[in-house]
C-alpha cells in the first residue's frame, strides 16, 4: 500500500511539471517615469507585435514623458497605466493599436438667425422732416444763428413787431414791439413762427420709418431725363433725381442703458432747366452724421437761393395791350423786378420706435386682458 501511495505522489508531481513546462511565460516591462511617449510606444510595440501582430501607433496630440514607472508589469497592464497617467485612451483598430486623446464632447452649434427674423427684431427710427423756404432778410432780422441750436431748441436774439400776431411762446400781448432774446424756442415752433408772418412757406414734410442700421430715402420732386450718347453712338435717356431728396441711415446704439441714435444724413434740393445745349440740374446739398437723442429734433440750413419775380404796373387794361397797338404799353405801363433771397432751413427729429416683434407682443398683451 505504501508503494501504491508513494506512486502515485510521483505521478501527480510529473504531471504538474508537465502542466508548468506546457504554460506560456508571460513577459513583462520596465519603464522610467522619465520615458517620452514615442519611446514608451516603441518599447509597447515589441510586445503588441508578439502577441496580437499589431503595430503601437502613438495618434494623441500629447508630446511629453509618461509621468508613471512600470515595475515588471504585463504590456496591457502598462499601456493602461500609460493611458490613464496622461488622460489617453486606446483605439484598437484592424492592423494596428492607436494611442489617442480623450474624445471631446460635442456641443451643439447655433445656427444663426433667419435674417428675416433678425430684423423683425430690430429697434426701428421714425425721421421726421420739415423743408422750408424762409426769407434770408428776416431770419437775419430775428438774429437767428441755426448753429447754435441744442436739445432741439434756439436762441432768437432780436426784437420784431406785431407780437400780438405771433404764436407761443411770443404771444407776449398788446401791440409794437417785443425782446425776446432771452427765450429758448422749439424748432417747430419757430417755424411757425415764420409761416405765420408769411416769411416763408414750407414745402415738403416728409416722414420715413427705418429699421436701425438700414438706409431710408425720401423724394419729393420728378426725375428728368437728359439725353446722352453711349460709346456706339446710340442715343438713349439717362434719369436724374430731382427735388428735395433725403438719404438717411439711422443706427440705434445703447449707452449704459441710454439708447441714442447715430444718424448718416444727406439732404439735396435739386431742379433742372432745360437750355439750348444741355439740361443744367441746379443742386445745393449737405451731408452730414450725427447723434440725437429720443425725440430731439435739430436743424440743417444755410442752403440759399435766388428767388425773382417780374410784376407789371401802369394803368390797368391799358398797360397790358399788345405792342402794336401803338405802342401804348410802353406808355401806360413798366415791369418791375424782384430778388428774393431765400434759405432752405430742413429740420429732423429721430424717434426711437420698438421693432415690429415688440409691437406685436405689447399688442397680444392688451388684447388679452
């Protein structure tokens, strides 16, 4: 029985030792904290090629050391190591192991705004304007100086008759004359003031409404054809705009909290007069960019013209005869001449207006209560 016992020990221990000598060794590396990645890879891919025939590719963007010693350690284990230490991750792909960086995260990206809707969403700018034919005479009579206009106001330095005639502020009373110098007057109501005294008449009152940031245009005249040649010799008819033209670009800009309004401005008064060569278009213009607040109203002047009338005088039926009938006309009668001059006095006010979406919620809002 002994025998048996002692047999059978042997042959368990030579199995065992056939069972070890059968099993593969695994292998393991070594490695410096101080190894750069590309070496660290280099070193991994001897092993990778072993046992699995894929290459060790390092595609990350990081370029340093491993930052982490490997004792004795299996590949796997020190690649996952490596790979943790400095926020990598492996890739494996057909043919080959990838080192790469750490995915980032996608962010959805905002598309911009439908144009359309941008502007429905924009501050709007209404321009109101005045154009004016006032007598040069009296605004100089009034001491009227347009460039010292502020906050929509002016000064008026002289004194003038028939105050009783005049609106407010110059309804002083009574009759004669009045010193109105120390009064700040509205633009407007200046105007009137002129209109009122037959000194002046205004001619065009135009109104636009502009989203901020576009470009608003205002024709009050015709347009003229004036014939030219093109290079061929064809004769064709090229327009000119004529009359009181305004081009505006208002720009609504927020100034701790404050809205204001920077404004591009050209104002033209234009008229063409066809004569035996060409068509001369008489034109005087300004152009200009400020800045107003809500609801402030100034003023662009100094644009002058001649104004001349023929009037005839004598006695009446007589003096209007034809020239053959004696030639009593000339006898009864004589024209006379007038020169007016005139200025055009233009004024602006720009009013902040809410975009076309906030109308439309206020709106929805009271109907709804």
């Amino acid at each position: 029985m002994k025998y048996i016992t002692l047999i059978l020990a042997l042959l368990m221990l030579s199995l065992s030792l056939c069972a070890q000598a059968n099993t593969p060794k695994l292998e393991t590396v070594s490695i410096s904290a101080d190894t750069h990645i590309n070496e660290a890879t280099q070193i991994l891919e001897t092993f990778t090629m072993k046992d699995s025939r894929k290459k060790l590719i390092n595609l990350s963007s990081y370029n340093g050391t491993i930052n982490i010693p490997i004792n004795n350690l299996h590949w796997e284990r020190a690649l996952e190591l490596i790979l943790l230490q400095n926020r990598l991750v492996r890739k494996d792909n057909v043919g080959y192991i990838s080192i790469e960086d750490i995915p980032k995260p996608v962010t959805s990206v905002a598309l911009p705004e439908d144009p359309l809707v941008l502007e429905a969403k924009n501050k709007q700018v209404r321009i109101k304007a005045v154009a004016m034919l006032a007598d040069r005479s009296y605004i100089r009579s009034m001491g009227i100086d347009w460039s010292a206009v502020s906050n929509g106001k002016i000064s008026v330095s002289s004194s003038f008759g028939g105050a009783a005639q005049v609106v407010s502020p110059f309804s002083i009373g009574g009759s004669g004359s009045a010193d109105v110098g120390k009064y700040q007057i509205d633009i407007s109501t200046l105007l009137k003031v002129i209109e009122s005294n037959q000194k002046g008449n205004v001619i065009a009152q135009p109104t636009v409404l502009v989203s901020s940031g576009k470009q608003g245009y205002i024709q009050v005249g015709q347009d003229i054809s004036v014939k030219t040649s093109d290079e061929a010799g064809n004769t064709k008819d090229t327009f000119f705009a004529t009359g009181i033209i305004m081009d505006v670009e208002p720009t609504v800009v927020t100034i701790n909290g404050q809205e204001v309004v920077h404004m591009k401005l050209s104002i033209e008064r234009s008229s063409g007069v066809p004569s035996a060569v060409s068509t001369v278009i008489t034109k005087s213009k300004s152009t200009t960019e400020l800045v107003l607040f809500n609801n402030e109203e100034t003023v662009i002047a100094g644009l002058f013209d001649t104004d001349e009338t023929k009037a005839r005088s004598g006695i009446p039926i007589l003096k209007d005869l034809p020239w053959w009938v004696f030639g009593l006309r000339y006898i009864t009668g004589y024209d006379s001449y007038e020169k007016k001059d005139r200025e055009l006095v233009i004024t602006i006010q720009a009013e902040i207006v809410d975009s076309a979406y906030e109308r439309l919620m206020k709106s929805m809002s009271k109907s709804s209560e």
